[in-house]
C-alpha cells in the first residue's frame, strides 16, 4: 500500500484523543530507514523467527503505518512492537544511522498514555504495579524482599521447592523470577559516603549504584569502588540517588522515569566531580539519554534539559573511563579463560566495545575467547525475560551454545540482567560457569586473590 504523501505532522489541530499513537515522533525519524535489510542479520527475534514483522525495518514499518493512520494498533501489530528487545542491534548495523531506540521507546510510552485517555488505566496487572514498578526500583525493599531467598539458599529449600515441584504452584512470572535468581553471595555493608583514592589522586568520581545491581550485586559495586581507588580516583557514594529510570522508560512510564531523572540529577551532582561511574550497562545508557528524554517529554523546560544534558556528559562506564584515565597494571596472575559478553546496551547504545576486553587482557594470566554472534542479545533485555519467556529462552539458549563452544572457566559480564540470564542458563545446562563482573576480575588481581569457585 501507498503511503500519504501528507503524514499527520505534530502539532496538527486533531482533537489529542483521536491523534494516531506515534504521531509525537519526530517523523523524519522514521524516513532515516530506506529498508535495505542490512539490519535483519543483526536483529535476535528476526533470526529466531524469521518473520519480516520481527525485524527492525518490519517494525518501523508498522510504526509509521499506524502513524500514518493506514493500520490500526491492533493486537497483531502489538505483538510484533512487543516481541522488539530494544536491544539496539541494528543501530550498530545500520548504514543510514536509523535511530530505532528513538522510534520503539516514544512510540511504547505514548501507546501508555493512549490507552490511559481512552481510560484504561496503564500497567494495572499485578505484576507492573507490584514487582515491575514497586519492588525492582527500589532497593531497600528488594533487599527485603530477598531476604527469604537467601535463607532458602542457606538451607537448601530452593533445591527442595523444584525438585518437589511446589513452585509450580506459583505464577508463572514468580516461577520464572525464582529461576533467574542468582545464587545471593554476601554484598557486604552499605558503601560508605566517601572512598579516597590509593596513590596519587587521578580523579573525583561519583559511584551510580541503582536499584537492583545495589540489592543483588553489590559486591560488584565494592569491587569497582576498589578498582577506582587502585587507579587514583576519590570515590563518592551519594546515599539518596534512586533508580536510573530505565525499568519504567523502556516499558513506556515515562513520567516516572523522569521524576527518577530530577531525583538523579539533584544527588549525584555533575558538578562535584569529574565523572559519575556506572557499571550496569542498561544503567548507563539510561543515564546518558536523560537530556533526550526531558525534550521529549517537557519540550518547553530548556533549564531541564541544559541540566540533564550536563549531568549525562559526565556519566561513564566504568571501562569508558579506566580506559581514558589509562589503567594502573593489575599485579596479581588469574590463570583463566574469558569470554567477555557484549551487554547490548553497552556495545550498541553506548558504543564501547573494545574497552572492557583491552583491561581484561591487562590482567596476567587471562585468556581471552572468542564466541560466534558475539552481539546477539542473550535474551534479557531488562524486564522482557518476565515478559516474554518463550523468546527469552530460546535467545539464552543461543548464546549459552555459543558460549560453551569456546569452553570457557568466566564470562565477564558487565549488566546485572545479562549476568543473572546467563547464570540461570549455565544452571539449566549443568554447566559451572562463573558468571562475573570485569571490575570483579581486576579487583581480584588488585589484590592478588584466586577466583571465589575452583574452576
């Protein structure tokens, strides 16, 4: 069918009620894409299912229909725009610059805003309202939350739920839920305020520790604070930053995700120091968008906006900035074989590929892998392993395979919801793996320490 030559164009006089979902998007977004299908051999759901209408260019496709007025946002049309991992693959692999994440993340949250103007109310099922929105953001409450889990773990209860078969009883996202749950090691205290720097100060960093890495990850915050301060840096801990926003943007709560934003912006101030390190993947390329999301949102508050933009010129990966600083040599020899995953909100939305793999063949003694589709997401994709399972799973397949055939002893991973994916795909194939953080491999080798697992 023959597009309009006349799109509806923003600002039209349509009644905001009868306005296509989308139309808010900047429409030479969606002209970006010239259909050229280099993207589909990047795209995780096109390879798995082979259907045009799983593909990048497919899905742009059926966005600027239905923006156009030419298709109706049915059913069908959102199973396609859902089963999307946002995984921003093919913005790697586009040579047009298409910038999808900014067509599939507006066009989601103004499909929320939609149907709360016909009056259905957003995300009312038990699981946005509850685990999605209310527990996840928040990690003190999920540090509760978890507390039953790891005296479960200590005792052997969760072995003997699943071989009895009483977590059937569960639904079925709280089943999958306890199955990705990683084994709870000891975090160790609440970081403190302030770390000072080992040696010469390099630099003043601020620590971003989240919501969810800080509850179930938080050794890996110690070991980045103790890597930064091995490389000079002074490290800050603000106790009143909050959840990056991510969980809510990506899921189309996009006003939440901005009073996030303005919670972030006034605690972990940009001006105090010379960076704020993130070492969650997700994390970071919500962080650095800030200043896009207040324009879509408030497009009138340029104050905002300068603020965001300065706050996220200032955020890093942690391996963007050891990388710039340059590395202090890790002394200590860890004898093992790496492969480093491509968390795909590090390598496509944020870029950084190169950096973590040269510090980790810093480290004496390791052994870096290579993997065949080293780019294909894992299949976590935030909260999208809870939301769309079947998918989920056979993308963590793919990539444990690939995974297994190089017959490695450690994945360096550098985002919690990778890490717990590929955990729970090791488990299921009966595979010991360690599953670690890239700062958790230099802090061992900072203080010349052996691998917590024999491997």
């Amino acid at each position: 069918m023959t597009p309009p030559t006349s799109p509806q164009p923003v600002g039209s006089p349509l009644p905001l009620a009868d306005r296509p979902v989308g139309s808010g998007i900047e429409y030479e977004r969606f002209l970006d894409c010239v259909h050229c299908g280099l993207c589909t051999a990047s795209c995780p759901t096109y390879l798995e299912t082979g259907d045009e209408n799983d593909s990048p260019r497919g899905r742009i496709y059926l966005m600027r229909a239905v923006v156009d007025g030419r298709i109706d946002l049915s059913p069908r049309v959102q199973n396609h725009l859902d089963l999307c991992l946002d995984c921003r693959a093919c913005e790697t692999a586009c040579p047009s610059g298409v910038q999808y994440g900014r067509l599939i993340e507006p066009f989601r949250a103004d499909q929320k805003r939609a149907s709360a103007r016909q009056g259905q109310p957003e995300n009312t099922d038990w699981f946005h309202r509850f685990i999605l929105y209310g527990l996840f953001p928040f990690r003190n409450r999920m540090r509760w939350a978890l507390w039953p889990a790891r005296v479960a773990q200590v005792l052997g209860l969760d072995r003997l739920a699943e071989s009895t078969g009483i977590l059937r009883l569960l639904p079925e996202r709280l089943r999958r839920m306890q199955r990705l749950l990683p084994r709870l090691v000891p975090g160790g205290p609440a970081l403190p305020a302030f770390l000072p720097a080992i040696g010469p100060r390099r630099a003043r960093v601020a620590l971003f520790t989240g919501c969810v890495a800080d509850a179930v990850f938080r050794h890996q915050h110690w070991a980045t604070a103790r890597v930064l301060q091995q490389n000079g840096c002074e490290v800050v801990i603000a106790p009143d930053q909050a959840c990056c926003g991510a969980i809510h943007y990506h899921s189309g709560a996009d006003q939440p995700a901005m009073e996030l934003a303005r919670n972030n912006l006034s605690s972990l101030n940009p001006s105090e120091v010379d960076a704020i390190i993130v070492n969650v993947a997700g994390c970071g390329s919500m962080l650095k968008d800030y200043g896009h999301v207040a324009r879509e949102l408030l497009p009138n508050d340029s104050g905002l906006h300068d603020a965001l933009d300065k706050f996220s010129n200032r955020v890093r990966d942690i391996s963007e900035f050891l990388s710039e600083l340059g590395l202090v040599p890790p002394p200590g020899e860890l004898p093992l074989r790496v492969v480093y995953h491509d968390a795909c909100h590090l390598v496509h939305a944020q870029r950084i590929r190169e950096q973590p793999r040269q510090l980790l063949s810093q480290i004496p003694g390791v052994q870096l892998l290579s993997i065949r589709e080293p780019e294909i997401c894992c299949g976590a994709a935030g909260s999208y392993n809870l939301t769309e399972p079947e998918m989920s799973d056979r993308l963590a397949l793919r990539k444990i395979e690939n995974m297994l055939a190089a017959d490695p002893q450690v994945i360096a991973s550098p985002n919690v919801g990778c890490t717990m994916q590929l955990q729970a795909g090791f488990r299921q194939a009966g595979r010991a793996v360690w599953v670690a953080h890239p700062m958790e491999l230099l802090d061992l080798s900072y203080r010349r320490e052996p691998p917590p697992l024999p491997l």
